[in-house]
C-alpha cells in the first residue's frame, strides 16, 4: 500500500506541479482552457499558486499526514468545481483534464488517508 501511496502522490505532486507553472507562465495552452470555460487571464496566477500549495502539501504529507490529507481535499475540492465549470459552460472537448486531475486527487486522497 505504502508504494501505492508513493506512486500515485508523486504522480499527483507532478502533474499539479507542471499545471502551476503553466499558470505562472501563463502559458499558451492554459490560456485556450481556461477561456473555454470562462476564466479571465487575472485569475491564472492565484490558480497556479493553489495547485503548487496543493503539490507542496501533498509532498509535505509524508512527513506529516494531516496536511497531505488537507491537500488532497482541497484537490477533490477545486477539480469537482473546475469539472462542474466545464459541465455548465458545456466545454466537453478538454474535460479529460479535469476528470483525470479528479481522479488522481481521489486515489491520493484516499491513499494519503489509509495507507
């Protein structure tokens, strides 16, 4: 169980890591999701610094486990509303993201909580 938790978090940590920094970046391919689903360019900042914070505090959770469990909720948390966005504003094209983001934050939820 515990390499489970290793591998799926790492997996989680990176990806989230990698949308950060395209956040940041403010790169192309960010832009074109996010203004599919209505979000302005101004809020991108704040958005990469909740995934980072999300990344470090999952990372942080192998040394102390209710922080990474605190991530992993704040994870479910804005990938079911960023899933809920692309569903109200009908963007199905890119809805692989979010629902593969969810799923990802679920099992390192669920790992960070039993393992």
């Amino acid at each position: 169980m515990f390499i489970a938790l290793v591998a799926v978090t790492a997996v989680t940590i990176a990806a989230n890591a990698i949308e950060a920094v395209g956040n940041f970046m403010q790169a192309e391919w960010v832009k074109q999701n996010s203004h599919a689903v209505g979000v302005p360019d101004s809020w991108l900042p704040f958005l990469g610094f909740v995934k980072a914070a999300a990344a470090v505090g999952l990372a942080a959770g192998f040394w102390w486990r209710p922080l990474g469990i605190a991530a992993g909720i704040g994870l479910v948390v804005f990938f079911v509303l960023a899933l809920a966005l692309h569903v109200r504003e009908r963007v199905f094209h890119n809805i692989a993201g979010p629902i593969g983001f969810l799923a990802l934050s679920i099992a390192a939820l669920w790992l960070m909580a039993v393992a």
